[in-house]
C-alpha cells in the first residue's frame, strides 16, 4: 500500500519498494567497516529494532564529528536496507577524504549563503526518490559536544513533506575524530541510541500558522533524552 502524501508533499514509493543500494555506498559501507576495525572503534547500538522500513525518513541527529554521517548511514543499511543522504556544506565536499566518503554516499553540497529555498529542493529531492534524509537540526558539528541552538529547518521539512522524524543521539564520536583532527584515534567508543520515530504536529497555532520553533525545541527535548547529560545542553 503506497503511504499517502501530506498537503503540497511530492508522492513516494510505497513501504515495500526500497531504492535499490548504489554500489558506491556499498563499498563506502564496506570501508568504514574496515575503518573502524583498524582503528579499533567500538560501537553500541540502542534501539535498531525499532527504525521504520518506510523510505523518506528524514534521521535527526546531534553532530559531534565528521565520523557521524558515515556510521549512521552504515547502521541504517544494516538494519532497514534503506540510504541515508546527507545535505553537507559546500567545501566539505571539496575535502579529499570525507568528500569522497560523502560523495559515495550520496551527500549534496550546499554553498554558503545559499537561498533556503534551493536547500528545501534538494532535501524534498531525496524525499521524494525514496531515500531517507540527513540532517542535524543545529546545522553544524557541535565544538563543545553539547546540543546547541538548534534551526528550524528539520520541522519545516518534515511538516511540509509529511515525512517521519527519527532522533538519533550520539556519544562519543567526538573522541573518535575530533574537530581539526587530521586522521581518527584508535581505541575509542561511540554510543548511537535511535528514538521512536513521529511525525510532528501540524496543529496551527493561534494566527494560522504552524509553531515551528516549539515543535523545533520538541525535536530537541526528544534528542536529548537519547544522550548522557553532559551532552545535552539546555535541553537536559
């Protein structure tokens, strides 16, 4: 049964017709595999069991490292067979490394200063082929590996595209490859605790008009309760 389309949403494919894996993120997959053996990273997992196998999923997470992506991307292949696609700025993808890594696992560069309305395409881009979407709701890795002031754009996305939100907290990713690190540590341990997925409430607010910035600081409530309490800013 193909799911319905929310107002001025594009239409999916339906639940069971996963996009089939490009052979370039497979081999990504394959390498941050290897990267993590021979570097020696633990991983753990918490509630895997309970992703969706629906495609246009939009994944919300806090960031702490460039390592992120790539796992979490991993991990839900892993379990759901489904892409995960990054939305990334525009000179991270010029970076040798973790631009090919991004680039094999389908991520799209955005250039500073760019219309939000050319980033709402592209996001509503994947959603709409299928493939579940990225995004961190502050917008950038987190320098003092706490939550930060997080923007709109998440909720937006999700109220007008009709797609579920899962909140994902990650712990310790932070150590694996700090920012400014050159190459990752070895012997470190990263934590990825996956929430319920929801989608958010479209009640319209007393002028007519969604409350983004609440459902926003709801989206981060929900985050927050998925990290230890020294990662979770003000939202603890």
């Amino acid at each position: 049964m193909a799911r319905p389309s929310a107002p001025g949403s594009t239409a999916w494919p339906a639940t069971t017709d996963r996009p089939p894996l490009p052979v370039a993120f497979q081999l990504g997959n394959l390498g941050i595999r290897v990267a993590l053996f021979l570097f020696a990273v633990r991983v753990v997992v918490e509630g895997r069991e309970g992703l969706p196998d629906e495609p246009a999923v939009i994944l919300a997470s806090n960031h702490l490292s460039v390592v992120d992506p790539p796992l979490l991307s991993l991990l839900v292949a892993q379990a759901v067979g489904r892409r995960v696609r990054y939305m990334a700025k525009a000179e991270v993808m010029r970076m040798p490394l973790v631009g090919a890594v991004l680039r094999a696992y389908g991520g799209f560069g955005v250039r500073r200063g760019q219309a939000d309305r050319e980033a709402y395409r592209l996001a509503q881009a994947v959603l709409a082929g299928g493939d579940w979407l990225g995004l961190a709701p502050e917008g950038t890795r987190s320098r003092a590996a706490r939550l930060g002031e997080p923007k709109p754009g998440v909720v937006a996305l999700a109220l007008r595209s009709g797609a579920l939100v899962l909140p994902v907290g990650i712990a310790g990713s932070e150590r694996t490859w700090p920012i400014g690190a050159r190459l990752p540590r070895w012997g470190t341990t990263i934590t990825v605790r996956f929430g319920l997925p929801y989608r958010p409430n479209d009640a319209e607010s007393p002028d007519g008009r969604s409350d983004v910035a609440q459902q926003t600081e709801h989206l981060m409530e929900r985050i927050a309760a998925l990290l230890p309490a020294e990662y979770r800013g003000r939202f603890g």
